[in-house]
C-alpha cells in the first residue's frame, strides 16, 4: 500500500522529497490538483469541494496514510479528512512554534510568507495567537511564486524582481527568521536568501512533517514496505509522459542542490 501525498499542484513535492530521504523504502502516491490550482486565491468552499473530490480518489488507491501536504488544504480540511478517513492523516502548517522559539531573545521579528488564503484562515490566526506572546510575528502572501513554480519558472531574472517588490516596504534587517508558510516556497528559497541578510535563517514544515509521518507509520507497525517507487497523478489522471516526469525528477534535484549550497555556505 501507497503513502499519499496532496497538494493543489507541485508545492508537495517539497514534502515528498523529505519523505524519500526519512523513508526510502515506502511507495508513494503524488496527487497534484492541477486542474485547480492555486489555491490560494479562491475560495474556501470551492477549496474544500476539491480537496474532498481528491482525496476520495486517493482513497479508492487504497492509500495506508495521506500527507496534506499543502499549508492552504490543511487550513481548511484537515479535521474534517481525519473524520471521513480510517487510515492516518497527517497535515502541515506553517512553522510558527519553532521560528518563534528560534528568534526568543535576539530582538528581531519572524516573517510567515505564505497564500493569502492560509493566512486568512483562522486556523492560522490561532496558531499565531496561541505562540506569538511577544507580538513579532508578520505576515506576507506570495501569490507569485505558486505560480512560478507551476510554470516550473525559476529565472532568477524574474523572480528576484517580483520579490524585491513585493518585500520593499518592509524592512528586512529587522527579522531573524523567515518562514516559508507554502509548500511551493522552498524552491525559491536560494532565490530569498540573495534578498534577506546573511544572518536570517529560513524554516519550513516540511522535514517536521516527513518525521511525523515516519513516527506514525512506525507507531502503526506499517514502516519500510516498499521500495521507494511514485506514481505521479494530476487531477485524477496518472502522469506517464516522460518529458513531465523528468521536470519533476529535475524538481528534487533542485531542492537537492539548494540543501548543498545552503550547508555549503555554513561551513565557510
């Protein structure tokens, strides 16, 4: 039986390449919304009519767990998925609690950059009030950069002018950590850091999530049954054209490569 995993398109991704690293010996079901996506910018009824559609299919692939692994579904669905389902599902949000814990103590201020509809959401308003006893959280939609991601554009030319834009008002020598509240946002993360200074630290959910799933499935007794293979779906139909399956094969090498120039740039 297959590890599900869903998002509105290849933000997931991000999660499932945790997920590879923790349990290579699992196989995996990747659904990506695409006929829907983004997310971000439409509304919650219409959100949640989707992601139910989904997951109903994934449902049907006889999946052992799933992974919301898309910080707007999760916002909205998640304890309603939990109730219709039997077998575990898991969800991700912004990384809230440790980029707080992270900033304790060195007056700067933590920045959640995420869809506008997650921080709409009062799931995420709760969560912010509930660890943000010092008031030095902010907040920021990117809407841009799901898009980007989509077209699986990563010019910097591009990019980095749309976020300089859309950062100018703030003042970014004032934060310590910025959270990447989407699960699209990782793959721009080299991008961000030529932005923010040296000394900000950048978070996810994205490791905590693979670890969480891998302590569930070891709790459950059903770790380790696979072999590492992914069946790629977008909108209910299995991709089998090789020319996406080696975009999305360049997308994990992609974040591959951000993770060695990031640990590259701490050892020197």
């Amino acid at each position: 039986m297959r590890i599900g995993f869903f998002d509105s398109g290849i933000g997931g991704l991000t999660v499932l390449h945790q997920a590879l690293k923790l349990l290579p010996q699992e196989d995996y079901l990747f659904y990506a919304d695409t006929d829907h996506v983004p997310y971000g910018e439409k509304t919650k009824n219409e959100v949640r009519e989707y992601i139910l559609q989904a997951v109903d299919f994934m449902a049907k692939q006889h999946i052992k767990a799933l992974v919301v692994a898309c910080n707007t579904a999760t916002s909205i669905v998640i304890e309603e998925l939990r109730q219709r389902y039997d077998f575990p599902v898991l969800g991700i949000e912004p990384a809230v609690k440790p980029a707080v814990e992270q900033s304790e103590g060195k007056q700067k201020k933590v920045l959640v950059l995420a869809t506008r509809l997650t921080l709409q959401e009062k799931k995420y308003h709760d969560l912010v009030h509930r660890i943000d006893h010092g008031e030095i959280v902010d907040s920021l939609p990117l809407p841009g950069l799901v898009q980007f991601a989509e077209h699986f554009d990563f010019d910097e030319e591009r990019i980095i002018p749309y976020l300089k834009s859309e950062l100018a008002h703030l003042d970014l020598k004032r934060y310590s950590t910025v959270v990447l509240g989407c699960t699209h946002f990782p793959y721009f993360e080299g991008s961000l850091r030529k932005i923010f200074p040296d000394t900000v630290d950048f978070i996810s959910g994205s490791l905590g999530t693979a670890r969480h799933l891998k302590q569930v499935l070891q709790a459950g007794g059903r770790i380790n049954e696979g072999t590492g293979d992914i069946l790629f779906y977008r909108s209910s139909v299995q991709v089998d054209d090789p020319a996406l399956l080696s975009k999305y094969e360049r997308l994990f090498k992609r974040l591959d490569d951000i993770e060695q120039s990031i640990n590259l740039s701490k050892k020197e």
